[in-house]
C-alpha cells in the first residue's frame, strides 16, 4: 500500500470522477463525530449529495478551492478555501470543512493541508483568513499552533452532531498572513 502523501487542488469534475471516495470521507468523519454541519443520522447518500449540490457549483463558478490529501488512490483528507466574499472584502477567505478520515490521523495531515490552503490565499492576495471550529474540538489547538488567533466563543452556536438536546459552542478564530 503507498503511503505517500499527495495534495491536490481538485476541480468540479473531480467531484464528479471521485464522488464515491469523497463521500466516504464525510460520511467516515460526520460518524465519527466531527462538528462540520450535520448530524445524525447521515447516510452516504447526504454526504454525496453535500458534494455534488454545495462544493461542485463554487469550484465550477470560481469561488472555492477544494484541497484533497491522496495516500496513494485514496481521499484521506481534505479542506476548502472560500473566497466568494463581499466586494468590501477582497482580501479575506475562510476556511471550511477540514477533514482528515479516522484512519489517517495523527500524521500531519490537516497541517499540510492547511499549509496548502494558505498558500494558496497568500498567492490570490488573500491576507485574512477566518474560520470557526466547536469549541474543545481537537481541531482548535491544531488552528492555535498554526498561528490562528481566537476572536471569541459563541455559545449554544450549532446542535451537537449527535445528541439533538445539547447545543455546542463555536470558537471564531483568524489568521494575517
């Protein structure tokens, strides 16, 4: 099995050639408890669906770049950079859905790609990045020791992935590069 690891940006046809394997990374992730904007239940089906209905039309009209991490033929992460913003704010993009599958974690891998996506912004002239993560996720230190500063906690921000009493708080944090 080939554990190199490769980042590529991807295009809306890609979503189209390689739905199956971006479906089973949401889907794996979602079930595993990630806080990225669905609950459960969530069939593979909805995660596909996300793919083909809300990612496919901003990379195809230009306001989103899709950062996929290969181990070999294999999705094992993945990250978007948002940078449809408003006219009176050229120079800002968010982060949206890093995602590293449950089975390649703890290599780096949402480091590199994030590392990427910043490139990236950098190169488009982007010098503010923002993004919110559920507060406590282990995505939050992961965003600290990359450089991004915490703006504040919302609380009761977004349902709990799983337990649709509880409502979980949502850490805003941004990055000048």
């Amino acid at each position: 099995m080939d554990e190199t690891l490769t980042i590529e940006l991807m295009t809306a046809e890609d979503i189209d050639r390689e739905l199956s394997e971006f479906g089973a990374l949401l889907h794996a992730v979602v079930h595993d408890g990630a806080s990225i904007g669905f609950v459960l239940p969530f069939s593979e089906t909805d995660a596909r669906q996300f793919w083909t209905e809300r990612v496919r039309p901003d990379l195809a009209g230009g306001t989103r770049d899709l950062f996929v991490a290969w181990t070999g033929n294999r999705i094992a992460g993945s990250v978007q950079l948002f940078h449809g913003t408003p006219a009176n704010q050229p120079h800002r993009a968010d982060v949206n859905k890093l995602m590293v599958h449950p089975s390649y974690r703890r290599r780096g891998i949402a480091k590199t790609l994030m590392t990427a996506l910043e490139r990236k912004a950098k190169a488009m002239g982007r010098s503010l990045i923002t993004l919110d993560t559920r507060t406590g996720d282990t995505a939050e230190p992961l965003y600290t020791a990359l450089g991004y500063r915490t703006v504040g906690v919302i609380p009761n921000f977004c349902r709990d992935t799983v337990d649709a009493n509880r409502l979980d708080p949502t850490t805003i944090m941004y990055k000048e590069i």
